[in-house]
C-alpha cells in the first residue's frame, strides 16, 4: 500500500481523487502508525473536492457516488485520535466554505452525515478541538438560506423540533473565550436572518428561548465586573485602568450590537423576548435602582455605571417599546424596583463613597463634609430641594428628579452622566416626542411644531397655546399616552407609580430641567468640558432666544457671567497674558463647534473614566506657572461657553472668531522702538540698542559668573526680558543672549540684599496646548515641568530699583494691551462694560513674593 501511494500521478485529477478515496476505504482502524496518512488524505481530498467545484463538476459527481462522506464519518467512528478529528473537521469547514455550486450544498446537506457530525460525541476538553468545531458551525450557518436550512431541520407537522446546528451552538454562547462567543452569534444571525417562519417559532419558544435570557444574564455579569472596575478606579484614581475599561466597554458595545442585529432580522416574537428580558433582568432589578440618591444593601451596581448603561442601551438598541417603558420609569420612585428595600439614614454613593446628609441650611447638601448649593433664588414650585432628597430614610424622588439633583448637587462626574442620559434620551428616535415632552426635554422647535400641527386640526385651543408664552398647560394627550405605559409598566411588571402628578404639565417639568441647567452654570466646581455638555443641552431645547427662560434664570446667568469676566480680566493680569487672546480665540472655535454639533462633544464611556485633573497638580506647588495655566485655560473655556449663551440668548449668529481688537503699532517711545525691535520681537544672537537697559550679573552655573544688561521689553501681548552682552566696539549696542518671558515674572527685591532681583522665568507655552505633547487620554508626557530662578545682581540700590521698576512697568503695559485686545468682546449687548470694572484679585489670587535664590 505505501509503495502504491507515492506513483507518480497528477495532483488535481479525478484519478488522484479516486486513488485517494479508495486508500481511504481501505482504512479499518486509525492508530499512531497510519494517522499521518489518513490526516494527509483527509486534507487532499479537499483540496480535490474545493477544486472540482470550481473546475469540472466530476469531482463532486464522484464524490457523491463513493459516498465519501460516509467515509469521513466511518473514519471518525474508528478513530479516536484528536488530530484525526481536527483534520475531519477542517476539512469539512474548507470543503462547506469554498463550495459553490447550490447542487454541491444541497447534497452536502441533504443526508445525515452534517448533523451526525454536528452532534457527535467531540472532547471539547481539547481548547483546539473546540475551536474547529464552532468554525465548522459556522461553515455550515454561512451557507443557509430558505432552500438549505429546511435539510438541517427536523419537522413534525409542519413544525421544526430538532435544529441541531442551532441547538448545539447556543451551548458555547457563554464561553470564556471571546473568539468562540462572536462566532456562535455570526451563526445565531445568519439562522434569524434566513427568515424562515418554523425555524423562527423553534428558536423563539421554551426551551431554546432561554438563550436570551441566557444571554442577558451573561451581559449583566459583564456590566458588574465593569462597575467594579470603575469604582476600584474611582476609589484609586492614580491607577492606569484606563485601558482596561475601555476593553470592557468595548465588549459591553459590541453585546450590544449584537442584540441590536438580532432585532434586524425582523422576528416579532424574538423582539418582544429580548425586550421583555432588558427590563426584568439588567434595567428593573439592576440600572434603575442604582439611580437613587439612598442607596439601599443589596445594591450590585453604581449610578455612574448605571447611567452609562441606559445610554448604550438607548444609542444601540432600537425598539422603540422598550425605550418608552425606560423613559416612563424614570417617573416611578427608586424603591418601586428594589423589592422589601431598606435604606440608610446617610445614603452611600457606590460609585463615589460619598455621603449625603441633611443639614440646617435647607439650600445646601453635604457630601462628605462639603456643602454642595441649592440655588434658592430658582423657582421654589420647579426646584428640587434637599429634604426631598432624604427624608425619613426614604426617598420621595422619582428617577427623573434624582436626574436633576445630579445636576444640580451632584459631583463633576455625576452631573456629566446625568446630562449624557438626558442627551441621549433626547436623541433616541425612537422615544415617543410626547414622552420627551413628558420629561421636559422636547425641544422648543419640535414643540411649537407640534402645537401647530394641533391648531391646524382644530384640537381645542392650541392656536391660542401657539402663540401664548409658554407657560399654558398642555395635558390631554400628555396624560394619556404616558399613563398608558405607566400602565403597562404596572400591568406586566408589577411595577407601580404612584408617586407621579398626573395633572403635572410638561411646562412644570421642562422649568426644572431649566432651573437644573441654570444651576449647573452657577456652579464652579465643574469642569469646564462637563459645562459645555450642558451648554449644548441648553441649545437643544431653546430656540434661539431667551423666550424659555423667566427673570430669574436670565439674572442668575448674567450674575455668573459677570463672575467669569472679572476672573478672565484677572488672567490679563496673571501669569499668561500673552496666550491669553491666543487660547480664547481656539477654545472659542472649539466651543463654537461643540455647541452646535448634532450630538454632545464627548462619548457616553467618558464618564466611565478618571476626570482629567491638571496635569501635574500633584506634584508641583499652587504657585507654579504650569498650575496658573491649566487654570488660565479653565477660566476662558467657561467664560467662552457663558459668553456664547449670552450671544444666544440675544437671537444671534455666533461668529467664527471672538471680536477682539488686532494688534497695535509700537508706540514710539517704548523700549522696545528705543531697542530696535520689530512686533516679531527679539531673536537670540540679533543685535540691539541698549538704552534703556541696566547692567548686572547673573550666575548660571556655580563659578561661573556672566555680565549681561538686562532690558524689559513689551510689545502687543507679548513680552520678554533679555540678557545682552554689550558690545566692546560698539557702544550702547549688545548681542542678545537669553530670552525668558516677562509675564509671571514676579520681579522681587531681596529683602537682605538690596542690590538683588529674583525673578521666576516660567517657560515660552504650556504643554497641555501642544497635542503632540499629549498622550491618547490627553496627559502630558513630558515630566512635571519646575519654573526657573533668577537672581540678578545690580552695582547699587539705585540700578537695582530702576530694574525692578522697569519689568513691572512693561508688565503692567503688556496686561493693558491684553485687556484692550478683550474689550469688544466684553461689551457686547447686555454684558459689562470693560472700562467701568476694575477687577479686585481676591487676597490668596494676588502676587506673592518669590523666595529668595541660594544659587549665587
């Protein structure tokens, strides 16, 4: 026999195939002494078969007639080597793939080898052996269609009761490894997607209808392990789990996406399944309890968790059931989901570790020791007060009301989850307008259209609402369509609202998300991108006035803007005037963008993730440059967004660019005209005149000992102090040496030594404003940057005053120029006018006095 196999024969014949299949046959039992040859028989014979399809249909015709099918499971019964089951099931996999021919398949299918195959008795123990089962799975799914699934199926009158292909893969639906898990749901998508009506009832009832279920609880596993991750992160912000919670996201999405193509394939009652199994065992049980501001014991997952949740459900999974039922919950009270709940005195945030107490001032919430304020000036009959919050040890909010309080009390992190939520609600199209008019954010535009298509067929008075202020109430069909889910909610889950107003009018609810918002842009413990998410909210439901707003919310924002506009006039003043103008202009463009984008500027899993915090806050002191500049750049991104607002409110356009005043000519008697410097400014090793400067020494490095002159120079925003060295044959002129900026220089005179100045020479940019200095989650890479000393030396006390006076004399001209660079932008309509407001730093704001140098 092995003298026969190796004749010489060509490799893709029919006799070859023939020669191969009869060496086959001839194969009683397979050991470790012919195990090699059946494999490299196995692994021949199809290629000859994958290459018959394509070339001559011969091939197949004798493979049909030798029955070797038959053959490859005679050889499986005979065997029990694994390496011969992992050639079998290759070769099956590569013969099902690459067949194209419907006569190939048809036959393929039309016997029991397939399914013997599909249910034979395989040790899965073998992680290899397992994989090249679930691919020739899929093999077999890739090629069903309504004319083959019906040869894999078992029927009895007229109804499918075996599906082996389908059955025996939902077993490894749950699997560890991830690469088997996508591929039983490629199958599981491809049988739905042939839209056959039995196999639909056969996957959709008992028992096989537990995959979903199955399924869910396998996603609601995955939502817990993410939540403790987040909290782990949230407990240890300095750890690196940034990736790591990414990961999961990325799986959680992914689950998600797949749910959502199991709905595509249009099977009503596998909707209603899924739909059904989202509530009762991830959504009513676990996300919406979290939602509560007391938490209660048995609580497994956070509210931040929770939140990011509900918005990928909402993005990805599109039944628009199942978003109304999760928007109508919101109107029910935490406890109506959390079964014999009991709650605690001092509710316990999980995701935070905060508590929340009452205390005397009603308008105020302490969250671990920290008093968090209540707006009282809102509107008493809209705004949510703390005693609301814990009263009794029970909380008397619905969902929806411990939304807003997230806004208005909540950390940065809760407020930026809250306001994803209600943005994603907002965009949810499949979520009924009524309900969003229900929640009180139905956009101004999309109501007023709605109110005139009513007045349009005469329903009662809406012509009369149309053009009314707004504050008539609007409640019949409100009413009726909520209270039908509400119903619903009662009827098939047990799930009771007895709390909610059923006379409330969507007005009511809309002014509190309003005073919410307002409250949210009084606050100044919230990041400014978190700010900007609300801002972009604000514009989604207001038209392009003020008309939504009442006296109240318009002052409290002035008040607020006003606020911000004396801190961007103290950065004019502080350490980085000269990209004062620079940054506002890009943050103006950035702000300009996100405001009106079609959707928020940052992604639901953002509020997953650690704040970014300054970039090197926990190592460098309050004092430093690098500091004053994270805060420069939080101060003008939040001016800009209040800014912007006011700009809204008026019923403007906003413009491309801030207006701000272009540079001015150098006068001509500065220092820098009497140097003989351009508004390029001063470049090392260039020559200049030095008539204003003033002659001193400056230590380097020890022992070494430099004579420079030094001169203070301003031009526009921008300023500098130069170090030249006078020119032996030319006098009065100098080469420049060094160049430091003169913005936070904090010129000082030593209080021992009346001839010194020490100055802080902090570097030429910060780099946070530079992206390639930036890691992917926005961090700096570079180590945490020192500002320099200097300790100038002057002959006497009279050189040493003239120099301090001249640094802060162009210190003071370079901020001046900066704040008339600001004034158009300042007094536009409604704003405060520049000329008239001096700001007043506050005491721990105002210039410190440098510590002395040792360095000379």
């Amino acid at each position: 026999m092995w003298s026969s196999f190796w004749r010489s024969r060509d490799r893709f014949s029919l006799d070859e195939l023939r020669y191969l299949t009869d060496q086959l046959q001839k194969v009683q039992i397979v050991n470790n002494v012919n195990k090699n040859f059946v494999i490299e028989t196995l692994r021949s014979i199809s290629e000859l078969i994958t290459y018959g399809d394509q070339h001559d249909s011969n091939y197949f015709d004798f493979f049909m007639e030798g029955q070797v099918m038959g053959e490859f499971v005679r050889i499986l019964k005979v065997s029990g080597i694994v390496s011969i089951s992992l050639q079998l099931l290759q070769t099956m996999s590569i013969v099902i793939q690459n067949l194209k021919s419907e006569r190939a398949i048809y036959y393929m299918f039309s016997n029991e080898h397939i399914n013997f195959l599909i249910t034979y008795t395989f040790d899965f123990r073998n992680e290899e052996l397992l994989s090249y089962y679930i691919s020739f799975l899929r093999a077999i799914s890739g090629k069903l269609d309504k004319n083959t699934i019906p040869l894999l199926v078992k029927t009895q009158n007229e109804e499918v009761v075996s599906f082996p292909l389908y059955v025996e893969a939902i077993r490894f639906a749950s699997h560890e490894e991830s690469m088997i898990r996508t591929a039983v749901r490629a199958l599981t998508l491809n049988v739905y997607h042939v839209g056959d009506e039995s196999v639909n009832r056969f996957v959709a009832k008992a028992p096989h209808a537990d995959y979903f279920s199955n399924l869910l609880t396998f996603f609601q596993k995955q939502c817990i392990y993410l939540n403790g991750m987040v909290s782990e992160t949230l407990k240890n912000p300095d750890s690196d789990t940034t990736t790591a919670i990414l990961n999961v996201v990325d799986e959680i999405e992914d689950n998600l996406y797949y749910i959502s193509d199991v709905i595509s394939a249009g099977i009503p009652e596998v909707g209603r399944l899924i739909t059904v199994n989202i509530l009762q065992i991830l959504i009513f049980p676990l996300l919406l309890p979290s939602l509560q501001l007391d938490v209660v014991n048995d609580i497994q997952i956070g509210a931040i968790t929770s939140l990011y949740l509900l918005c990928c459900i909402l993005r990805i999974v599109k039944i628009k059931d199942l978003a109304n039922t999760i928007a109508a919950s919101l109107f029910c009270p935490p406890e109506a989901f959390v079964p014999d709940s009991e709650t605690k005195l001092n509710g316990h945030a999980p995701d935070h570790g905060h508590e929340i107490q009452r205390t005397e001032n009603k308008n105020v919430i302490e969250v671990d020791g920290c008093s968090k304020k209540i707006l009282p000036s809102l509107s008493s009959s809209s705004l949510i007060h703390p005693e609301d919050i814990i009263s009794k040890g029970v909380s008397r909010l619905t969902l929806r009301d411990a939304l807003l309080s997230y806004i208005t009390a909540g950390d940065d992190l809760q407020v930026l989850s809250s306001l994803s939520m209600l943005a994603t609600l907002l965009q949810t199209k499949e979520l009924d307008e009524t309900m969003l008019d229900a929640l009180g954010i139905l956009p101004q535009r999309k109501q007023h259209k709605k109110l005139l298509q009513q007045a349009l067929v005469g329903e009662d008075s809406r012509e009369d609402q149309l053009f009314s202020s707004g504050r008539n109430f609007i409640r019949d069909g409100f009413s009726c369509e909520l209270n039908g889910y509400l119903q619903n909610l009662k009827e098939q889950y047990g799930v009771a609202c007895s709390s909610l107003e059923v006379g409330t009018s969507p007005s009511v609810h809309r002014f509190q998300v309003l005073d919410a918002l307002v409250s949210l842009f009084c606050r100044s413990n919230i990041s400014p991108e978190t700010l900007w998410d609300g801002g972009w909210l604000l514009r989604q439901l207001l038209l392009y006035s003020e008309a939504g707003f009442n006296n109240q919310h318009l002052e409290l924002l002035r008040d607020s803007y006003k606020n911000c506009t004396y801190a961007l006039l103290e950065e004019a003043r502080g350490n980085w005037p000269d990209l004062l103008v620079t940054v506002l202009r890009d943050e103006w463009k950035r702000c300009k963008r996100a405001m009106e984008a079609p959707s928020p500027q940052r992604e639901p899993e953002c509020m997953l993730l650690p704040l970014d915090k300054p970039s090197f806050d926990d190592v460098l002191p309050n004092k430093s440059s690098f500091v004053a500049g994270e805060r420069m750049c939080k101060v003008v991104k939040v001016f800009v967004l209040l800014h912007q607002l006011q700009i809204f409110f008026l019923g403007r356009a906003l413009p491309e660019q801030p207006p701000t005043c272009p540079p001015s000519d150098i006068p001509e008697n500065s220092r820098a005209r009497n140097a003989g410097l351009d508004v390029s400014g001063p470049k090392l090793g260039s020559e200049l005149r030095l008539v204003d400067a003033v002659p001193c020494r400056i230590v380097f490095e020890r022992g070494k000992e430099h004579h420079f002159c030094v001169l203070a120079i301003s031009v526009g925003a921008s300023g500098w102090i130069l170090l030249a060295e006078e020119l032996p044959l030319k006098k009065h002129y100098g080469i420049i040496r060094v160049v430091a900026p003169l913005a936070s220089s904090d010129p000082t005179i030593d209080q021992k030594h009346s001839r010194w100045v020490h100055l802080r020479i902090r570097p030429s940019t910060l780099p946070f404003l530079d992206p390639a200095k930036l890691n992917t989650h926005g961090k700096a890479k570079t180590k945490a940057p020192v500002d320099g000393r200097w300790t100038l030396a002057f002959m006497d006390d009279e050189s040493c005053k003239s120099a301090f006076s001249m640094i802060l004399e162009e210190i003071d001209l370079q901020s001046k120029e900066v704040e008339k660079s600001l004034k158009p932008l300042l007094n536009h309509e409604g704003a405060i006018d520049v000329l008239d407001t001096s700001p007043h730093r506050p005491d721990d704001a105002s210039s410190s006095t440098a510590t002395p140098s040792n360095s000379l």
